[in-house]
C-alpha cells in the first residue's frame, strides 16, 4: 500500500483547485442562465397583454378637435385646410399702412360705409380695427397703399386726374421707402370697389401688373389674374330687412329678379321671361310708390333670384340674395365668384353661363325640392362671410379678404 506524504496531498489539491473552480463557475452560470429564461418564459405566458391606448375626442390633437361654435360643412372646398390656415392667419399675419397722404383727401379713410361702394369703405375701416395693422412696417407681410378712388369720385375727380394722382402717390412712395424695391410690389395691395377703381389705377402700370388688386369687378378676360388678385363681394349695407333663411315653405316663387337693363344679359333675360307667370322678372327696378320695401320683401317669397352681371360682371344684388336666403343664380360670364377658392359657389347657388339664359326657367324646375333645400341651408351657413361690421368680427367679410390677402403673401419671394 502506497502512502501518500501530507506534502504530496498538498501539491496535487493545489494544483488541481484552479480548473476545479474554473468548471464550477461556467456551471452555476449555465444553471442561473437556464432558470432565469425558465422563470421569463413562465411570466409572459402568465400576462396578459397590454391594453390598446384609446385617444377620445378630448385627446385629439386642436387641429383635428371640432370647434362647437364652428359649422365646417361642406361649403368649403377644404373645411380642415381652412381653419387651421385661419387660425395661424389670426396669429401671424401683419400688414403696414402707408401713412402718407391727406386723410381729408383721397387717401387713408373710406368716403362712407354705406351704398353699393360699401365694401370699399368698410375695409378701409376695418384694417384700422384690426389686430393685423402693424406699425412697425419690418414685421409686415403685406403693405397696404390707401389710396381711394371712390373718394375721387365723391369729389367729382375726372378719370384722366384720378390716373396721374394714383401714380404720382405711387411713384412717391417707391422713391420714399424701400419696400416696394425688395419684390417690385408683390407684397403691396390696393383695394377698390368702384368701377372708376380699376381704371383710376391704369396709370400705373406696375400697380395693375405686380401688386394684388382687390377689386369688386373681378373679371378674368379683362386683366383680372385670380391667383394674384381677389374678388371683393359688392354689398350693399346697410341692409334694408333681417337675414332670411330656415324658411323655405314660405318661397313660393320659382325665381325673380328686377333691375335696369344695361347689360347685354339683362337686356336678354327681360325679353325673354318678362311675362312668363313662373318667373318674376321686371323690366325695370320696382317703384317705391308701389309699398315700403317691396322689392326686398320679394327675396323672402322667392326660392332662386337670378343675378346677372350689370355694367360689370358683378352685382350688389348677389350679396343681397344671399342676406335674404334667396339662393342666387349667377348669369355672368368671366366673374371669378368672391371666395371662389375656400367656398364651393356650387353646394349655395346656381352659376349658369349666359347662354343658359333661354332655358333658364327649365333648369330650375329641374332642381328638385329636396336639392333647393339643401341650397338654402348651405346659404344660411354662408351668410356670415358676406356681411361687414365694424369693429370686425370672425368669418366676416372683412376677415374672408384678409384670409384671401394670407394665403396669396405665401408665394411672394423676398
């Protein structure tokens, strides 16, 4: 029997220990790692999974949140693009007021607010209320020249004068300011509702052919541009009798429409309906010996009052229509329709060619009820964009042009 030395014992423990622990080490690792996925395997089976996050209409993000006070139909071409374009509109947009020119003559205030130049008066009025005047003409996104033609003619100014006030005015502040310099004049507007309006500005020809012309006479065969300019609705206020509307079981006429004949279209449209016993169509505007507001009663009694082009393309009497609840027929060519790119004319009024003048009492037999009502509602919902006051109020007239003005600033490069 061999006999192992204590100090043999010694040196084989000894040298031996290290792979010993080395191979004890990997298998504890080997078992802690095994029990560790054991244990994670069980408790995913054992959970439940998680509950989907349901976004309630509180949550939404503003953007998309329906306003209560607001009805965003489907007047609007793009009822999402317009609010929330209008709402940074209401935020950012600034516009400077030359202050150049005596306000006792043609320049800075409106000649009045009321009859058919109206609309001229109150934006020269409403821009001074408003909370996108700036003084600080640095931070401006607009330059507005306030020069009016209508007072012009209030004072009894001739064409060929009007011509060379409005461009000495406008050479006067080219030379004065360096604005007009940084986009010859791109970022610069002049607003007239007068006919003598447009032709008062002919003298200057940088004026017609760079600034955006706001104007009631939008016609686009004659110069007007209507991705650079913007229709100004002609209104007539005050207005002579309350908003009509909800009230389509009191229209019983098919269609009416009183006024002089100096135009082509009016001159046709008398002619032909004139005694036709559907259609209500004056030769001539109604007498006022004939009772008190009559011809402004009628538009409560009428489904459809047809509104063809005057002198111009436009008309006073589209406005007016559109206050009574009486869903207007529009009989001109070339007009490019105020707010023709945020509303849809189509889903409140008839727009028709002239020609269709002949068959005109066919085409509207052949609307039924069910889709004259839907014409009337939609032009309640309307109404509010074709009425100035003062001071301004949201959706408004005045607000729909400065929301026109907004849009048009973005494609001017500086």
């Amino acid at each position: 029997m061999t006999i192992v030395k204590p100090s043999q014992l010694s040196s084989s423990s000894s040298s031996s220990s290290p792979l010993c622990s080395l191979k004890g080490s990997l298998l504890t690792l080997a078992v802690l790692t095994f029990l560790s996925l054991f244990y994670l395997s069980l408790d995913s089976l054992r959970t439940s999974p998680p509950s989907p996050i349901v976004v309630g209409a509180n949550h939404l993000p503003h953007t998309f949140a329906k306003e209560e006070d607001e009805n965003y139909s489907d007047v609007y071409h793009s009822p999402e693009s317009f609010r929330s374009n209008y709402a940074e509109m209401e935020k950012r947009f600034k516009v400077y007021i030359y202050p150049d020119g005596d306000p006792n003559t043609f320049y800075q205030t409106p000649r009045k607010v009321t009859g058919k130049y109206a609309s001229e008066g109150y934006f020269f009025k409403n821009i001074r209320e408003s909370r996108f005047r700036t003084l600080d003409p640095e931070e401006a996104d607009l330059f507005f020249v306030p020069v009016s033609p209508h007072k012009m003619r209030g004072k009894g100014t001739s064409y060929e004068n009007m011509t060379v006030i409005v461009q000495t005015y406008v050479d006067g502040l080219i030379a004065k300011y360096p604005y007009w310099n940084r986009t010859l004049g791109a970022d610069h507007f002049f607003v007239t509702c007068h006919d003598v309006g447009v032709r008062a500005f002919e003298g200057s020809p940088v004026m017609i052919k760079n600034t955006i012309r706001v104007v009631c006479s939008p016609s686009y065969n004659v110069g007007f541009i209507p991705h650079k300019d913007v229709a100004l609705p002609q209104v007539l206020q005050p207005f002579a009798l309350p908003a009509g509307g909800n009230d389509v079981e009191n229209r019983t006429t098919l269609g009416f429409w009183a006024g002089h004949r100096n135009s082509k279209i009016r001159v046709i449209l008398a002619r032909v309906w004139e005694n036709d016993t559907e259609l209500d169509i004056s030769n001539n505007r109604i007498n006022r010996a004939t009772g008190h507001l009559v011809y402004q009663k009628r538009f409560y009694r009428t489904k459809f009052c047809i509104c063809p082009g005057g002198s111009q393309v436009n008309s006073a009497r589209i406005t007016d229509s559109i206050h009574y609840g009486c869903v207007p027929v529009i009989l001109s060519d070339y007009y490019d329709l105020p707010f023709n790119d945020i509303l849809d004319w189509r889903k409140f009024a008839v727009v028709l060619r002239e020609r269709d003048v002949y068959d005109l009492k066919e085409i509207l037999k052949k609307i039924t009820q069910s889709e004259f009502v839907s014409l009337h509602n939609n032009l309640v919902k309307v109404q509010k964009h074709f009425q100035w006051n003062s001071p301004p109020v949201k959706f408004d007239a005045f607000h729909m042009i400065m929301y026109e003005l907004w849009l048009r600033h973005h494609v001017i490069k500086y």
